[in-house]
C-alpha cells in the first residue's frame, strides 16, 4: 500500500470511512483530520519536522486541486514519516495522474469490506449464514464499526446451530434492546422515575416501529424480563456471585447442560438465554426484594388488560402512567 490514498465516499459516513481508511496503514494509528482551509500549513510544517510520532495517519477533507498541487511535494517527503488520506465526499475525482497515490470508491469497496468481515468471522467460530439473513443483517447493521460485536451476537444467540438464517438475524434486532430493558430494571430499583420515562422514550424512537405496535411490544419485553428476573431470584441463593464474566460462563454452561427437559420456547425461560444477558439480570435480580418483582408482574398484567383495550392514541399514556404507578 503507498503513503497516499485517494478516497471517494460521501458526507454521510466521512469520519466512520476515516477510521476504517487509517487501519490500512496501521492496527493503531493516530487520525489527524484536517479540513481545506488548514490543511496546508499543517502538511507543510509536519513534512518539514524532524521528529515524528508513530503510526500518524493526515486525512485532508475534499481539498481542492490547487492546493494539492502547491503541497504534492511535501507531501512525498511524508513518505517514510506519516501517511495521507485525500478524502472527497463527493463526484468523479480523477487527480492521480500529479500524485503517487491509489485510488478507492468507497461505496464499492465497503460492499467488499462487509462481505469479507462477516465471511472471516463466520469462518473463525465455524458458522455459516444464509445469502438472505446477510441482507437482512447488512439492512439492520448499518454502522460499519459495530458489525463485529454484533455478528458476535449473532452468534452467540445461534448457539451451537451451524448455520444462521433470516430467522436469526430478526429475532436478534428483537435481543438488540436487551441492554436498555437492563438500565430500565436498574432505574426502577432506584425508583427513578424521570430515568425510566426517559429509557422508555429512547426505546420508542430507536424501534423503527409504529407507535402502537412498539408500546406493545416494550411492554411484552418488559413482562418478559420481570420473569427472567423471578426466575433469578428462585435461584440466586444457589448461583455464586462470579467476579468475572468468563468463570461466570463456564458456571452458566455447565448449569444449562444439567436440564432433561429442553423447552421450545427457549426465550422464556432465564437458563436458555444469552449468557450476558444471563449474567447481568442475576445481577439485577439481586437488587431487588421477591415482593417487589411479584408486585411488578402484578402491575404489568393489569396494563396490559388497560393496553388492548384502550385506544391507540392513549396506549403510551397508558404505559408511561402505568409503569410510574408500579415504582
């Protein structure tokens, strides 16, 4: 790879792109981003320097043509010293012909990236996936830099199934607000009432869902977890309290493997879930009384009755004042 790359991508994604552009010269590479207007000064004093900092990667945001011209000797002495990024958000650029530099369309070659990341991680745990579920996931992932921890997810909520459908991937987007309900558990113990009607908010906006199907459906994963959290509570006693995840895990497993009996609706049930989510709800569990989550569940069945048979147009009223009744 030379020192000087020529990106074509688009404003919408520039620092994501920037990021991801700066790893192809180094695992750890420090971004200095720089605009037209200070770009040239800055080059021509870093090209001029004695002493220079590892792994400096200079990104330029759509300079002009001039300016490149009057800088493309310094930067050449860049090479050897730093790498540059010109990145242009926008048309046909076809300026190599004045610079020793390669050139990337971004919006070919992020297609590429996806598809490789996601080949090499199904490859290193072993995992196949459908042609559909990637278009699902690639529809549902569009941050580029969580597609990782997100395919690991996946993988994680597939167990030990070899390949991963369409299926899979729209059930995860359903476990992807697992963490909020966890931080809704955390504000109900405290009591706090402004945090909760502030995480129900932020669920409601994030679900890319009509108003009165996503009040119903926090709703049925909020009735969900208060039994996951029952189901914790009836067996804390028996559960140490692990320090670390992982020593938690191998407990988890080895605990899972004990049942005869496997249920087909696995979701309902604490020991069949996602071992992270596992983990932090015994942790949540404990910071509440038994009464207290019997008293929740109680609440909730009766909003529940209050959320199918009121209009749509009250049914988030409906919930907020519910909840706020319960705490």
């Amino acid at each position: 790879m030379k020192h000087i790359l020529i990106a074509i991508g688009n404003k919408d994604t520039v620092y994501e792109d920037i990021n991801e552009l700066a790893k192809r010269f180094s695992d750890t590479p420090k971004n200095i981003i720089l605009s037209d207007k200070n770009a040239k000064g800055e080059i021509i004093k870093r090209a001029s320097s004695l002493f220079f900092e590892d792994n400096v990667v200079f990104t330029i945001i759509d300079p002009e043509e001039k300016m490149i011209e009057e800088i493309k000797n310094h930067l050449e002495s860049l090479k050897g010293k730093a790498s540059v990024i010109l990145y242009f958000t926008s048309g046909e650029i076809t300026k190599k012909d004045y610079l020793d530099a390669d050139v990337i369309v971004l919006e070919k070659d992020t297609e590429e990236r996806i598809k490789n990341k996601v080949k090499n991680l199904l490859k290193r745990y072993n995992k196949q996936m459908t042609l559909n579920a990637f278009e699902i996931f690639k529809e549902k992932i569009r941050d580029e830099s969580v597609i990782e921890p997100e395919l690991i997810k996946l993988i994680n909520y597939t167990g030990e199934k070899k390949k991963i459908d369409s299926k899979d991937v729209m059930a995860l987007t359903s476990e992807t607000h697992q963490d909020n309900l966890i931080v809704l558990f955390d504000a109900f113990s405290k009591k706090d009432k402004k945090r909760v009607l502030q995480i129900i908010d932020n669920l409601i906006n994030t679900m890319n869902t009509p108003l009165d199907a996503a009040i119903l459906i926090i709703h049925s994963y909020i009735l969900r977890q208060t039994r996951h959290l029952l189901h914790a509570k009836e067996i804390e006693e028996r559960i140490p309290r692990y320090g670390k995840y992982s020593d938690f895990v191998r407990f988890f497993n080895r605990w899972k493997d004990t049942f005869e009996i496997k249920p087909i609706e696995r979701r309902h049930y604490l020991p069949f879930q996602n071992s992270y989510y596992a983990y932090k709800l015994l942790e949540i569990s404990r910071q509440f009384k038994k009464e207290e989550l019997l008293s929740l569940l109680k609440g909730l069945t009766k909003i529940d009755l209050g959320l199918k048979r009121d209009s749509i147009s009250d049914r988030r009223l409906k919930l907020e004042s519910g909840l706020l009744e319960i705490i």
